[in-house]
C-alpha cells in the first residue's frame, strides 16, 4: 500500500497516530487510504479506462483476426498468426522497421549532441543569456506541431528556402523533402532542431556541478578537454541517461513529421515509412486492427528491452555524485 | 519562506481543513452517485423507438466538406425541419483529411451517425461489413424515391445486391487545362477524344515553348482513374469481382507509357508529380503552375478555379470517352444500428428529391441525381466554373459506357499502392516491370483478405 496521502500533506499528525492505542490507528489509517485513492481517482480512472484497460485489450485482440468495421460475432481467435505474417510475410514491416531504426540512430545522438553543445555555451549567467535559452527552446514547445512540419516541407521542397539560400552559393539543391534518398533527412534534421528539451534538462545539471572541482582542476593546470572529460562528463552523467532514455523512446515514436511531410502516405516510396505511421495505416487504412494491436505490442516489447538494455549499461558509465552505487 | 500561512488562533488549522475535506467527500460521493444516475436515466430516454410519428427526433448527421457546403447543408436541413418540426439534427462536418478515420472509429464504436456521407473508395468496405442499412425496401417502395435517376446511377450504390448508398449527385473524371496558359503559348487547347500518344506529343510541345517552365501535362500514372479509364479502353477492368481485372503486363505497359512521357519532358520529373499524388486540391499541378494540365473530377473545376487567377477547362480522360461513366460522386448511407430508420431515409429523400435543395447545393456534391431536379438547377448555375462542369457532363452523358460495379473492399489500400509503385518507377527505384508485378500481388491480397 502506498503511503496515505494525508500523511504526506499532514506530518504533523503523525505523531498523534503512533501514540493512539493499536486499533484506532489501523481504521483511521485505513480511512485516509481511501481518501487518497479517492483523490487519486480522477487520474486513476483516466489510466484505466483511457490506457490500461485498452492496452490490455489491443493485447487481446492482437491473437484475433479482428478488422475495424467487423462485428464481434466474425472475430475469430488466430493465435500468433498477425506475428507471424510481421515477422515473415510483410517486406512493409521489415521496411518500416529499418527507417525507424536509421532515424532514430542518427536523430538521437546528433539531437543530444546539440542539445550539450548549447547548454555548455549558456552555462554562464552572461547578459543575454536567459535570451538565447528561451530562444533555443523555443522550437521545442512547438515541438511535434503540424504547422511545423508543414513549414518545413515547404522549406526543404524544390524551391524552397533551404535551395533559394544554396543558389546563392551557385549549388542547385535537391528537392530534399520529396526525394526518396533525402526525405528521412530532412526529418532527422526537424528532429534534431527541436533539442530544447534536453538542453534545458543539461542546463540544470551543469548548474548542479560545484565550482570547487573546476577551480581545484585549474590550480592543478587542466586544459578545458580534462576538465570537460573529468568533470563535467562524469557529474553529467546522470543526466545524460535521463536524456538518453528519454531520446531514444521519443525518437523511435516519431510520428507526425513522418505523416504530415509524406501526406500520411510514408512516401515518396515509403521512405518515411516510420513504424508508428506503418501501424497507423494499417489500423486506418487497411482496418486491419488485430494485426496493428500486434505490430504495436512488438514495438512496446522492443522499447522496453531497450531501455532495459540502456539501465544495464548505466552501472559503467553513469556516476552518482552521492557516492551511492547504482 | 515567502509564503508563510497566518495559523489560525486557539487550535491547529489543519484539523479544520481535515473536517471539510472530510465533509467533501461525502458531497462528492453523493453528486457522483446522482451524476451517474442521471446519465443512465437519459440514456434510457433515448433509447425507446417511439411508434408516435411526431415524437421528437434527433437525427445525427456526418459529413466531410468545406465552408461552402457546411452552409448549404445547413441550410437545406433546416428546410426539412421546417417541413417537420419534430425533426432536428446533431450536425458534425469536418474536411475530408481524417474523416474516414473519425467515421471508422464511430462505427467501430457502435456510435456512427444516423446519416453519413461516404464515396465509391469506403462504400464497399462499410456495405460489407454489414455496417450500412440495406435501403432497397425503401427503395421499392418510393420512400427512397429513385425514380428519376439514371439507373446506372443507382445500380452503383448497389453492393453485393443490397442498395447501401443513395447517390447524391453524378460525376465523372476530367482531365482539366489551363486554358490561360495554353493559348498564351499559341498553342491549341486539349480536346475530349485525343489519344493518350497525341496528348503526350502535344504535352511535349507546350514544355518545349515554354521553354520548360510549364510541364505539359501531369503524369497519372499513380492516379486508378486513369488506369480504370485506359484499361477499360482496351476491353478491360481495375476490379473483376474480388480480384484486379488487369494483368501485371497491363500495369506495367501503363508504367512505360508515361516513363516514355517523362523522358521526352512531356511530363514533369518524379518530386514534382509527387506533390500532387496525394490529391489535394491545393497542390495540382494546374493550379500551382507547374503543368498545364490536371487529372481529376470534373466538378472540382469549381474548387480548382479559387485556387488560380487563369481560366481553366475541363474534357474528358483521353483515349475513347466511352471509357467513363456516370459514378455516384458521393452517397448518403444510413448506419445500420440507427433508432431511427424511417426518419432517416426519409431526410435523405427530401434531400437528393426536392428541387429546393437542389437549388442550395447546386453541383457541389456533384450534379444533382435526380435528373428533374438537374434540369431545373444547372440553368441557373451563377458560377462560370461550375456551369463549364456541367455543362461538360451533360454532353459527355450520351457518350458514357456502362458503369462498373462499386470498387471492392480494399479498393483504398489499391489506390495506395498504385502510387506507391507508380512512384518507384516515377523516382526510377524500380523497373516499369517489377513495380507492376508487386503492385498486382499486394493489390489482389489487399481485395482479398
């Protein structure tokens, strides 16, 4: 049971509580568990009824042949049927399974790269400095808008902004955004500009690193490649996992720049085919839901190994100021 | 601490915030319980089929569309409620962009509107399904007065023998020009009976004059009216029943002739034809300029012409005219777990039937069915566009051939594949031959599963 909520509003009961005789303590207690949960219901019905309850039912159906518009009465159970076809019978999938995994490799790392970079030059409370924060932040709170990508379709089309500023330079662009071979990079590039996030989430551990340790580097004559390397890498470090994980499960769920720059359609020639657009229309297009709700639960199973795979990493690289191990 | 709170004298405030949170709940469990009482006691409201004709009824009604058409559905609905006061309507409209996806989740949901609007690519898909009322009792008994339609009209809301859609009006697929451009170039303006080889030779001249910043024409190989409309000119179909009428040859003779018009610039390069593929009104390559001509519906003339200062024309398809025919351009179907059946099918008499309707909808959703209605609405059609539109189909009309049976389910997933493969041979990622061959094997298995 977790702990009562009025407990953790009202220390100051606390002590009455333990001094009370043993029975009473039990109900009441009992009583302000319910409270919480009471207090908690408004989230915790939207978690069952919006998230958990449907998870586990796109589970089940997923083992059924179920299309979107079927009756109930037509469902049939087909066992793994839906992953077997994934795995063995959908080039599409294998496809799509490949341009998420370009995207994210290449996205992520640039995206966090960037998003170090910055918060290292806006460190320091120089004037102006809180400027250029938000500034480089900005384009995250547009993050994942339609009308963003739409901009950026428009930029990165054949006589778009991007080609009108290379023919100052007498180069003669490609139409990036609607050529099978640069499509994904322009929305690698989309992603990697919206690196605001992380870099705030930087900014505050940079802050968080005692001055102490870079004047005693000093005193003992470390060029800012040491310091930056052994000291400021290793205190980040939590940090740069948080941003890790974070990254990696955002980047492989790209979605809308993929929809909204191919016209929901993964092209031209299912280059940005991303696998949440692949599951988006099949569920929609095709109405075949059961196989989605499968292509879904792999993608759910993959992501949490995954992450699992990155905490196990963390023991080796990932160091806690407080001294605490793991 | 800046917020430091004034304790309240003689006594712990937080025993008081106890007591009222305590008082809370108890307010708030009762209200929930009334709430919910309350929902269910509606919801038992509704549910009752009344046998009083003039009880009250609140039909829902779902349509894609713009501005303009919200307007005059609007406007004609408020005509049947005027006629029967009894009668209102939840109205929900929204562009055509994720209306499929909102209709499927309804549907999917047992919540689908009563009346809904749908078109040739999902008929099938909702017909077979079983999630559309079979309409043909109303049909025979004049509830649903079809009379005056052309019956190849009606045939075409017909799936698997049930009648699941009441076309709404007739369109047909034109090919449309930028006539501004054209005769800028001196040239002549395409006409309905050229050959697919005199367009593309023609297409060839209007790049070459205008020194290729106009592309002659937009390359519809990605588009299925085409291919429907050049298959059928050489005696063949898209759809034989359950399976694609055509042959992996055909497809890929279709890639190369318009491979042949891309290489001789008759037809723009691949990320062009591209922007277009999609459909979208907006970025047709006659309106932004890019080619002279278009591939699409003959009514969106209207909607094509806000979209550009120069005149356009519209004619048929090339190749033979008796290719196309006379396709429902939308229906109204009703949702088969509806409480209101013959209210419904009684709204959507009124609304393909009356000649005031008529007059408000004008050819927006497409030329009127009902072929009195037509004769009394298309003289007094104001806007140039849609009178050219009109006028082009009602001389078409005797050249038409017979019409095909509805598109199969999976006729979406078929559109999409022929522009994906279309594509691969456009962006050359793909010979004309093996695009074809894959094209024809996914689309069979799209149809058949």
């Amino acid at each position: 049971m977790p702990p009562s909520l009025a407990e953790a509003v009202h220390p100051a009961e606390a002590p009455a509580v333990t001094r009370a005789p043993r029975r009473r303590p039990t109900t009441a207690r009992r009583g302000e568990g319910l409270a919480g949960y009471v207090f908690l219901s408004p989230w915790l019905l939207g978690f069952l009824g919006i998230t958990a309850i449907p998870m586990l039912f796109s589970l089940v159906l997923s083992f059924t042949d179920y299309e979107l518009l079927d009756s109930w009465s037509d469902v049939k159970f087909v066992g793994f049927a839906n992953y077997h076809k994934m795995f063995t019978a959908d080039p599409h999938y294998w496809h799509s399974v490949g341009v998420t995994v370009r995207y994210a490799l290449i996205a992520v790392p640039l995206k966090l790269a960037a998003a170090l970079g910055v918060a290292l030059l806006l460190r320091r409370d120089r004037r102006g400095n809180g400027t250029f924060r938000s500034l480089f932040y900005l384009p995250s709170l547009l993050g994942g808008s339609v009308a963003l990508s739409l901009v950026w379709l428009a930029m990165f089309s054949r006589d778009g902004a991007f080609n009108a500023f290379l023919r100052l330079f007498g180069i003669e662009g490609k139409p990036w955004a609607n050529d099978p071979d640069w499509a994904l990079a322009t929305l690698i590039l989309l992603a990697v500009w919206q690196f605001g996030a992380p870099m705030v989430i930087f900014l505050a551990g940079l802050k968080q690193i005692p001055n102490e340790y870079y004047e005693a580097a000093s005193v003992d004559g470390a060029s800012r490649w040491r310091k930056f390397w052994h000291i400021t890498m290793p205190m980040l470090s939590p940090v740069l996992f948080f941003n890790l994980v974070l990254e990696v499960i955002h980047g492989f769920q790209g979605f809308t720049g993929a929809f909204v720059l191919s016209g929901g359609t993964g092209g031209p020639v299912d280059s940005t085919l991303m696998y949440t657009l692949n599951l988006y229309l099949a569920g929609f297009t095709d109405f075949k839901m059961a196989y989605a709700s499968a292509m879904a639960w792999v993608f759910l199973a993959v992501l949490g190994v995954l992450t699992a795979a990155i905490f196990s990493t963390g023991r080796f690289w990932v160091h806690y100021a407080d001294g605490e191990e793991n | 601490m800046p917020n430091t709170a004034p304790l309240a004298p003689g006594g712990s405030p937080l025993d008081h915030v106890t007591a009222s949170r305590r008082t809370l709940l108890r307010g708030l469990g009762a209200a929930a319980l009334l709430g919910s009482a309350g929902v269910s006691l509606a919801a038992c409201g509704d549910d009752k089929p009344s046998a009083d004709p003039n009880a009250p009824v609140e039909l829902s009604i779902f349509w894609w569309g713009g501005d303009a058409r919200a307007k005059s559905t609007d406007a004609a609905l408020a005509l049947y409620t005027k006629a029967h006061p009894n009668v209102t309507f939840k109205k929900t409209w929204q562009a055509n962009a994720g209306y499929y996806d909102k209709l499927a989740t309804l549907t999917a949901g047992g919540n689908a509107p009563d009346i809904f609007q749908i078109d040739d690519g999902a008929l099938s898909e909702y017909a077979e399904r079983h999630q559309t009322l079979d309409l043909s009792a109303y049909k025979d008994s004049k509830k649903i007065d079809v009379s005056k339609f052309p019956p190849s009209l009606v045939q075409y809301g017909v799936v698997d023998g049930a009648f699941a859609g009441v076309p709404t009006g007739e369109n047909t697929p034109g090919m449309i020009y930028d006539e501004t451009a054209i005769t800028a170039l001196g040239l002549a303006v395409p006409t309905t009976g050229m050959s697919w080889e005199d367009l593309i030779t023609w297409a060839e001249q209007v790049t070459t004059k205008s020194g290729g910043k106009l592309y002659g024409t937009m390359d519809p190989s990605a588009d299925y009216k085409a291919l429907w409309i050049w298959l059928r000119q050489q005696g063949k179909q898209l759809y034989d029943g359950k399976k694609l009428g055509c042959t992996a040859d055909d497809v890929a003779k279709w890639f190369d002739l318009w491979k042949g018009a891309r290489d001789r610039k008759a037809a723009p390069p691949a990320d062009i034809i591209h922007t277009a593929n999609a459909g979208d009104v907006t970025k047709q390559l006659v309106v932004t300029g890019k080619a002279a001509t278009s591939f699409l519906w003959a009514n969106q003339v209207t909607e094509l012409a806000k979209a550009t200062k120069n005149k356009l024309g519209v004619v048929a398809y090339p190749g033979d005219p008796s290719a196309q025919w006379a396709r429902a351009a939308m229906y109204l179907s009703i949702y088969k777990g509806t409480k209101h059946a013959d209210t419904a099918a009684d709204v959507i008499n009124f609304l393909v039937n009356s000649p005031d309707v008529g007059k408000l909808w004008g050819t927006d959703r497409g030329l009127s069915a009902n072929t009195d209605v037509r004769a009394a609405v298309v003289p007094g059609l104001s806007d140039a566009n849609a009178k050219a539109s009109s006028d082009f189909e009602t001389q078409l009309a005797s050249k038409f051939g017979t019409a095909p049976a509805v598109p199969p389910k999976g006729h979406v997933k078929v559109r999409s594949l022929l522009i994906t493969y279309a594509e691969n041979v456009q962006y050359a990622k793909a010979t004309s031959a093996a695009a074809a061959d894959q094209f024809v094997n996914e689309a069979n298995a799209a149809i058949a599963g």
